[in-house]
C-alpha cells in the first residue's frame, strides 16, 4: 500500500508528463476494480479479505536493496548536510535500507504495526503507519492506553470493522508530549483540567498538592505526571499545574492557552537572546568588498502599513539595450545566523514565525528579524540577490545569484504603492507602474502556462487598545501586493531551476523544494460532482485542461452566494504544498522546479536555501540529502502547527467579535452540513456558527447526503450548501470557541404560534439533540459535509499564504 508521493519515488517520476501518464494508470487499475484508493491518498489491492492476505502479500515483497559503499564525505557544511549524499538521497527517498551492522532494522512482525496517534474523536483515533506503506488503523480509545496526538505506538491489528482495519495500543513507543492546556474545576480538594482539545478522551486529576494556587475556571497547562496502567483504564491521568494562564475566557489567557496548546514557545532562551545582541552591527569594507553593490541603484520595499520585518526589497534600472534589471533583494539572514550557534538550533526548532491575530511569534528574535535583517530604509543592508534582466514583455534573458550589499531608498506600504498604481502620481509612480506592468506580464505567462487562481478569503481584525476586536473584515488584494507576490514567486522559481540544473544527471545538487502534487482524479471527480449542483459544469477528464477548467470557474462564481463554499472546497480538493528535497514541481503555480528562498526571515526552509544556494555558488559538490530531507519534514510539519494555531487565534477572535451581537440579525450562506445541523458563514465578517437540524422551524429535515443539502420530511423544503439564509445569532460560547445560530423564522405569526402549542403540549417534533458539535471547523458528523476553506495569512509570493 503506498501513496501517491512514494509511488512517484520509487518509480522515478520527476516531470508533470510522468506524472498524468501515472495518473492515467492508476484511474484504469481503479476503474478495473484492481486498486482502492483510500481517503489518506493510499492504493491498495482492491478488498484484501482479511489479515492473512495483507500478511502474505507483505512476505512476498522482494528483500531490500543494500547501501551502496560509502562515498568520501563533503568537507564544507558536514554540520548541516552530513556526509555521504548518494546512499542519503537513495534512503531518505526508501530505495535502500543499512543491510548490515547495528542500524539494522529488525524483522517486522506482519500482526504488529508502529505508528502515530491523530486523535479523531473522543470515541477513536488513528494510528498512522511509520512505515507509511498502509491503511491507518482506527483505535478505540479505550485500547489507546492514553496515548496522545503524535505519541508513537505499537499496535496489534485485530480485524477489520465497517471497512476499516483495526487495532489495540500494545505499547507506548515515545510520548510526543505530556502536558495538556485545558480549564481547570474544583472538586473539594481536588481539581480535573477539561482539556481545550475537543478530541480528547480523558480529564486530567490534579491532586491537591499540584494546583499551584489554581482557582476553579482557570486556564491551565497541566502535565501529565503518571500515567494509570492498562488494567487500571477508565482511570484519570494524574497531573500537575506548571503554568496558569488566568481566568477562562480573558483575552491574554485564551491566546496564551491557544500557543502552549499547540506547543508554540512564550520566549528565546536566554542563550539565544544573549547570541543575538552580541551580533556586531557593523558592515565592514572587508565585507561589502566580497559583495556586488547596488547601494546606487533605486531600490525600495513594498510592506503591510504595521510591518517590522521587512525582508525583502526591489531594485529597477534600465540597461542601455532597453531591457530592465530587477533585483530582487532578500536579507541575508545566514550571514548572522551561523551553524553550529543557539541560534541557528532555535530557529531550526521553530521553523517558521506564527502570525495570531494579536501578535506574532517569531523565529528569529526581534534584534535580528525587525533590526539588523529588517530592510529599513536609508540604510545599508547585507542581502541574498536574484537578479533577473527582463525585456519589455516581461520574458527573462538573463539572471545572476549572489551576495549584495543595499541602500533601500523608500519604504512603502501596499496602500501607497496602490495609489501610484491607481493615480500615476507621487514620488517613484513611474518605476511602480512599471514594476506593475512587468509583473502582469509574469502572472499572464504563467496561467498561460497552467497556474491555479483558487484562493481563500484572509480574514483581518480591527483591535482595542484591550485586545478586543471592534471589527472584521476580508482583507483584499490588490495589484500592490500582486506586484511583490509575482517577483517572489519569479526568485523562488529561479533559484529552484538554477540548482536543478546545476548538474545534469542524477542525483540532482540537493536542493529545498516546495512541492505541490497534482490533485487526485477522484478527488477532482467528486469536487465537479458538488460544483455541478450550483450549475458548474466542469470537465476534468484531460489532465492538460485542469487548471483551465478551475480558472474558469474560480471566474464564475466570483460575486455569488457559493463563491466562498466552491472556492474553499476546491482548495481542499488540492494536494498539500510541503518541503521535500524530491523536485517533483508545485502544480498549483505551474513550475516545473520551485524552492522558498525570499523569506528567510521567517521561515527556516529559505534559510537552508540560502546555505545551499551559497555552498553550489563557492564551487561546493553535492550536499547530503538525508539531514536536508529530514529538516524539510520538520518544517512542513511545523508549517502545518503553525496553520493550526493560526485559525484558532482567528475562530476565538470571531467568537469574541460576535458576542457582542448576540439577538442581531445577519446574512449568511451555508458553508457544511452534518446529520446534527447546518454550518452558516456570515457574509459580513465570516463568522461561522452552527443552525441545530432540530431548531429549524416548519418541519422535520434530514440529511440527502447524495445531493448535498437537508430536506424537509412534508414541505420537501430544501437548504443546501451556497443558499443564502437569515440567520440571528443566538449564543458565543468562548470556552468551546462555538457560535450557535438559529435561522429567522418568516412564516406567518399564528403558523409559529400553533406549533409553539403543540411543542408545548408535547407533539413537538423532538428535543433540541446534543450540543457537542456545534459551531466552528472543529465539530465533524459522520456523513457531513463542510465547504469553507480556512482563513490564511496574506503575503508575499503565497509564503504566508503558504503557496
């Protein structure tokens, strides 16, 4: 059983062409009834009837293939890539295993298997297979033996049960973490945290020795102290309190409790602060004098109005041939941040800055992210260079790479560039106008070329001086921030094809990619199936047409109810960008190669970019793969954290926001539908709440799950995903961070009036159902449906939106 990904490894795939010609192979297997495709993007052979057949199937694989002898090691950048690139590359990307020696694997028993936790439900979880070659098993979590998210586990499969293979937790391999943030409650002496996460499946006990002077309805960050033995299952954890974050339900406890929740650090260690301020702030002639200067050429930065980090700059000039020279300037963060340091540890733990609604945690301290590496103008600066000569329809002629020294002479915000760009005037309007004329001519070539116009929606928020948000909107773009994102996108695409095609035959110079796969043809077939609903017809047969087809109905529903729904689930249908050292092409932009190299300030990948951008440059041969490989997971994997985290600081601050209109009336759409209610997405402000099936008023509704809506039992009334309700908010619970609405009731008033009766005298149509899945993206009911995408940072070249 193996993923897409894996398939594409070990069968070579490195080119889009390959890619549809296996794509075409897997949907005929499919179609045959050979393969299943399984809802993690796995195959397997179509219905193994039991475990024998999987096991049998496992012993028949041929053995692996022994390393090859080990290659004399790279003298520059051992500490960061190791030493022997061609076994790293072979085994990072599982073509070959140690076949001798004390890293050895052992022989696997087929009946066990190790893997992670994903908590699912307080019900089950998902053990995800180490060896990623398998179906996940499902875990009922009183056989979890208290495991937690990303606790490693061994597992005895027992059979399969409604289609799913399942297990017990024979063992708890390693615990990721033990400390648990939920809301503390008294019991005499004795206190339970009730933890923040909804899939959690036990409380914590606190004896009263561990409450730390805790008050009942803290917020609290519990760690787990011991652990009841699997006889003792349906005992509680035992615990103690190591950090209280206040009362539940203020604003500084619930963001605090927000980032340890999901591990984000509260301060640098010492050690790293003490690193930072000892960096000399000094550019010394030696130094400018191993760089190309452009302190002469009109350069400038384009940021958010409330920017610090100003980590990237452009440079314009024309040539005497007519064409124009633009730089594309980004702070040279590695030059400060040197392997081996604190620092250089800390960010790589970090791997990327975390951007919450009210504040940002970074990865790099603010001595080096908002100062010495913070394009500031008036003042000199040490950059990491592309330098890109275009001609007049925008087509690149030539580039160069390397280390600059700057003179950034202005600091615009998006809003002023925007004006420059709409008016033509104010100071440097000709050389933004023509920066904005290139740029459109970047973003033409490549939808000419294949690229994906899908985006979600960014929701901002006004603050109080307390914290409090006054207002929320949808933040637009504009052709300012089109303007920057597109030289971006050009630099990171340049610097991936410049690497790749530094050597010619494989193994390829290591390299950082961000990589993004091309969608599955069921996936894909199931989205136009939903779309088809809203009267979107969309033929997704021809691989070649995909992008075109989207792009065109990204332009139809522009303005219209589904727009946000259509337009959320059509992401959702699209592989996960990640980092990998495989180049195997961002099918979303349409490159064939793609790296992050612009943000280094923020995230940890461009950072590694840069050193072995810089190492190939000085005349270095090929770097080992495996440490890269292995800082590319770290970092998707944080990546992923940090989006998380992201959207729960965004649903508390709209459940915050809309506390305060509790009994209004607001537009809104449905956005998901489950067997317990409708989600509805307001309009205005895309604060989303849950409408209880048993609270709409004139019938009794079920869920049609074929066709995407709820339909009335004796009206045949019918709500689907994209229609346009009214809807009066009717609670914001903070704790649960959940919205509940109930949809406006316009029947006539003796209609309301009589069923009011019968509800009184009992011949109601049933009671209001449980309230633990109401409001918000957490909540999920099997056979349900939800359409939003999730709300993202804005930023340059999809960096913070995570192209």
């Amino acid at each position: 059983m193996l993923a897409y990904r894996q398939l594409s490894r070990r069968l070579g795939i490195t080119t889009k062409a390959q890619r549809e010609v296996l794509f075409a192979h897997l949907k005929d297997l499919r179609q045959d009834g050979r393969l299943e495709l399984l809802q993690n993007d796995e195959y397997r052979l179509a219905s193994p009837t039991d475990l024998q057949v999987a096991a049998s199937a496992a012993k028949a694989r041929k053995p692996a293939k022994k390393a090859p002898e080990a290659a004399a090691a790279e003298p520059v950048l051992e500490e960061e890539f190791g030493q022997d690139p061609i076994i790293h590359r072979r085994r990072a990307a599982g073509f070959d295993h140690v076949g001798d020696g004390p890293d050895r694997r052992p022989q696997r028993d087929t009946n066990t298997v190790i893997g992670t936790v994903s908590l699912a439900t307080p019900r089950f979880a998902f053990v995800v297979r180490e060896d990623g070659e398998g179906d996940d098993i499902r875990v009922f979590t009183d056989q979890l033996r208290y495991a937690l998210d990303g606790d490693l586990v061994r597992v005895r499969l027992r059979g399969v049960r409604d289609g799913r293979l399942t297990g017990d937790v024979t063992e708890v391999i390693k615990r990721q973490r033990v400390e648990v943030v939920g809301r503390l409650q008294l019991n005499g002496s004795i206190g339970f945290v009730k933890p923040d996460n909804r899939k959690s499946y036990f409380d914590v006990m606190v004896p009263p020795d561990g409450l730390a002077d805790s008050r009942n309805g803290d917020k609290v960050l519990v760690r787990i102290t011991e652990f009841p033995d699997h006889e003792g299952q349906g005992k509680n954890p035992v615990g103690t309190i190591v950090r209280n974050f206040g009362a539940a339900g203020e604003n500084e406890a619930e963001i605090n409790a927000i980032m340890a929740e999901f591990g984000l650090p509260f301060e640098f260690p010492s050690a790293v602060e003490e690193e930072a301020e000892a960096i000399s702030t000094t550019i010394t002639r030696e130094e400018i004098a191993k760089r190309r200067d452009f302190r002469d050429i009109l350069t400038f930065t384009i940021d958010p109005a409330d920017a610090k980090d100003f980590d990237d700059a452009l440079s314009l000039r024309t040539l005497d041939n007519g064409n124009y020279e633009v730089g594309v300037h980004i702070a040279d963060v590695t030059h400060y941040v040197r392997l081996g340091t604190e620092l250089e540890r800390e960010g790589k733990s970090r791997a990327t800055s975390v951007y919450l609604v009210d504040r940002v945690i970074p990865m790099l301290p603010e001595n080096l992210s908002n100062g010495l590496c913070s394009l500031r103008p008036n003042e000199d600066k040490l950059t990491f260079s592309a330098v890109f000569e275009l001609d007049e329809k925008g087509k690149l002629i030539d580039s160069w790479y390397g280390k600059t020294v700057i003179h950034s002479d202005r600091r615009f915000s998006y809003e002023d560039a925007q004006e420059r760009i709409e008016t033509g005037e104010g100071d440097l309007a000709t050389e933004v106008n023509l920066l904005n004329s290139l740029a459109k001519k970047l973003s033409a070539e490549r939808f000419r070329k294949g690229a994906i116009s899908f985006e979600t929606q960014e929701v901002k928020f006004r603050l109080g001086e307390d914290g409090k948000p006054l207002g929320v909107y949808v933040k637009e773009r504009k052709d300012a921030h089109k303007l920057i994102e597109e030289f971006m996108l050009l630099a990171n695409k340049q610097v991936a094809e410049f690497v790749f095609n530094l050597k010619k035959t494989k193994p390829r110079f290591t390299m950082v990619y961000r990589t993004h796969d091309a969608p599955d043809p069921d996936r894909l077939e199931n989205f136009a199936m939903f779309a088809q609903k809203f009267g979107h017809k969309l033929n997704l047969s021809n691989p070649k047409k995909i992008s075109t087809e989207l792009n065109k109905l990204s332009t139809d529903v522009v303005g219209k109810p589904e727009q946000n729904v259509i337009q959320g689930l059509a992401i959702r249908s699209m592989s996960k960008a990640i980092y990998t050292t495989e180049p195997l092409g961002h099918f979303g932009l349409a490159f064939a190669h793609y790296s992050h190299f612009t943000s280094p300030i923020r995230r940890y990948p461009d950072m590694m970019a840069h050193r072995l951008l810089e190492y190939y440059l000085n005349g270095g041969k090929n770097a080992a793969v495996e440490p890269v490989e292995d800082a590319c997971k770290h970092s998707s994997a944080r990546e992923k954290l940090a989006a998380n985290a992201e959207r729960a600081s965004i649903k508390y601050k709209q459940v915050e926001y809309i506390g305060a209109h509790i009994g209004e009336q607001f537009t809104g759409v449905v956005s998901g539908l489950t067997e317990r209610g409708i989600y509805v997405e307001i309009e205005a402000n895309k604060c989303e709440g849950m409408v209880r099936i048993s609270d709409i008023p004139g019938d009794t509704f079920e869920l049609d799950k074929e066709n995407y809506r709820i339909v009335g039992r004796g009206s045949k009334r019918i709500i689907q995903f994209g229609d346009e309700l009214q809807v009066i908010v009717t609670s914001a619970n903070l704790l649960d961070r959940t919205i509940d609405m109930e949809l406006v009731d316009d029947r006539p008033e003796h209609v309301k009036q009589r069923e009011r009766a019968e509800r009184e005298a009992g011949r109601g149509s049933g009671g209001r159902g449980r309230r633990d899945d109401r409001g918000g993206k957490g909540g999920k009911s099997s056979g349900g449906y939800k359409g939003s995408g999730g709300s993202s940072r804005g930023g340059k070249e999809g960096g913070k939106r995570r192209r």
